[in-house]
C-alpha cells in the first residue's frame, strides 16, 4: 500500500517537517515489521517542499498521477497544504495535512481533513488563560505568513467577543531580523499582555527585542514555536513564554487519567530509541495523520474514496495530537482540550497549571 507525504525538510521550517519525516518513516517500519496492513507492506513516497507552495503542489501532482498513492499526508505548513487542497479534492484524493490554519479544512471539502490542532482552538486556549489572569487589553503581533496571518484572522474574530480588548495590531515578514519599530508601536500602547504568532526563527526576534526593550509584559505565543528550536534561537529570552500545545512534550506531566498520556509516552519512548532525541508535537501531526490512514486501510482497502468515508466517520480515535472525532462537518475532529498550556522555565517545558 502506497502512501504520499509531503514535509517541509529544508528551509526555515525543517524543524517542523524533519521530525513529521522521521516520525512516519518510524511508523512505517514498525507496521511492517508486525507484518503490514491487512498482510501489505506500506511504501511511504516523501517529498520535500521546503516550506514551498510551488514545490508542495508539483510533488502533489505526482503523487495524484501515481495509481498506487491511497492518500496523501502532509504538506507541514498552512501555505503549500491550501495550495494543494483544490487539487486533491478535484482529483477525489484523501489528504490529511499535518498544518494549522482551519480554513484548510472550513469550508469542508470532502477530501481534506488535517490533525493539527487548529489555530482558532489555540486562539480559544490562549484567551481562556487571558481571562483566568483578568487581562483585557493586548497587543498582538504576527508573521505575515500564512500561518501567521491564519492565527490574526482567528484572533481578530474570537478576542473581542470574549471581552479582551487589541490596542495594537503588528506584523513582520518571515525574513525579518529586528522587529523594534514594531514593537517600540506596540509598547506605546500599553498593553497588559503580548501576543506574537508565527513559527521561527520570528518569534524567538520578538522575544529577544521585547526584553531589550525592557517591556515586562507577559508574552504569549502560538503552538508555532512548540519546538526546541525556539529555545535555542530565544536563549534567555524564551524563559516565561506561554502558548498552547500538543501534550506531547509535557506527556510526563499531564494527568495518568488523560486518555492520550499511554500513547504519548510510547510514541516518545520510540522516537528516542530510534533518533535519540524527544519528540515533539510537530512529528505527532504525521504519526495521527498515517495512523488514521492506516486505520482507514484496515477497515476499507485502498480504495481512495472508501478511505475518505472511512476517515470522515472515525470517532474516539486517541493520537497524538488529541482525541479525534470528525464529521461531516468537522475535518479536524479535535476540541481545545487537545492542547495543554505550556511555559518555558529554566530551558525547559513546563506545563501551566
């Protein structure tokens, strides 16, 4: 059985889609070595976009064209996967995108489903915390890249109906190296609270220029920088960052009756058995999204539009990135309780409480 993917495994945004890579290949050998699916063994054909829409959408083509693809995991970030969600839906191919942004998935089309958590239930956990600390006005900052502008989109629709007032909106390019005139801006209008979304290396500049600034604000951030590589780029500066994500770099700290915590740690305890390094939530959305397929497979065969129905009915399946149950009208299948509130203290995650 021959399944696609599609990973950004160069560029800026390998961090993300080098453990996506590795975590599938990971998988794919375990279901082989127990003998595959249903007696097949599973062929995985990956492709690099880098962090590319046109690269994403040839790769896409390709894998369209091959008559043995069953569906299509991938593309890692928002840009290429809705650059290649039209296609896959016009072609009747399951694609299961491993990117955040839930105008990948809404409107539906019945084709494309994703496993990352969607930014608006980010936005929904950030501002439960706001509301928790009392904090009504913010100001809010953002790459102006897709994922970036996803998360501004939903911040903009959800904020000012729970009461939290945005005295400043900002933004910056991906290749930005200093965002102090944006954040000079943004200091003048006295928030209580920071709000910076993107993936790095941006939010570790925004972070790094905000204390040398020395604004003592609080800084909250999104589950795009849910990744060591944050604080590497931060150093110092990342200590005290708040933002939503995947339970699977605090596994060890949830609670023993959360239902994702047995699968989690087994999926961790792989991961550092076969790359000696841990894992990450970026990787979960590719375990979820070949699981579901595999999942899928057994049920059906490979039969692409028997694997879509198969996908769009499944309930109470328990990943990585949360306890899917989709619909109709639901293509992510995942509530805001599949992120938990994560800080960062002494270097180190820890989960808010």
């Amino acid at each position: 059985y021959v399944i696609g993917a599609i990973f950004s495994t160069t560029g800026d945004n390998a961090p993300l889609g080098v453990p996506e890579r590795e975590t599938a290949e990971m998988l794919a050998k375990q279901i082989n070595a127990k003998g595959g699916v249903n007696g097949h063994p599973i062929k995985l054909l990956v492709y690099d976009d880098a962090g590319k829409s046109d690269q994403a959408a040839q790769a896409c083509q390709r894998l369209i064209e091959d008559k043995r693809v069953v569906a299509i995991i991938g593309p890692t970030l928002t840009g290429p996967s809705l650059a290649i969600a039209t296609n896959c839906q016009n072609a009747k191919m399951p694609l299961l995108s491993c990117a955040a942004a839930i105008k990948i998935v809404q409107p539906v089309k019945s084709y494309v489903f994703k496993t990352a958590q969607s930014d608006s239930l980010a936005v929904a956990k950030l501002i439960d915390y706001l509301k928790k600390k009392k904090i009504k006005n913010v100001a809010f900052i953002n790459d102006s890249n897709p994922f970036g502008a996803g998360g501004r989109d939903q911040w903009v629709k959800l904020s000012g109906p729970a009461g939290i007032k945005t005295v400043d909106y900002e933004s910056f390019a991906s290749a930005d190296t200093d965002m102090t005139p944006q954040l000079m801006k943004i200091r003048s209008s006295k928030p209580q609270a920071v709000i910076c979304w993107g993936t790095n290396p941006g939010p570790a500049i925004v972070a790094q220029n905000m204390r040398r600034l020395n604004m003592k604000q609080p800084l909250l951030m999104s589950h795009g920088i849910s990744n060591k590589t944050f604080i590497k780029l931060a150093g110092k500066d990342a200590e005290g960052v708040i933002f939503p994500s995947g339970k699977i770099i605090v596994a060890n700290q949830i609670s023993a009756s959360d239902p994702q915590k047995r699968v989690l740690q087994a999926y961790n305890a792989e991961y550092q058995k076969t790359y000696h390094k841990d894992a990450i939530h970026f990787g979960g959305h590719a375990w979820d999204a070949l699981q579901l397929v595999v999942d899928a497979l057994k049920k059906v065969g490979p039969d692409r539009a028997k694997i879509r129905t198969a996908i769009e009915s499944r309930k109470n399946f328990v990943g990585i990135d949360g306890v899917f149950n989709f619909s109709a009208k639901d293509h992510n299948g995942l509530n805001k309780s599949a992120f938990a509130l994560v800080t960062i203290r002494n270097g180190k995650w820890a989960l808010v409480k």
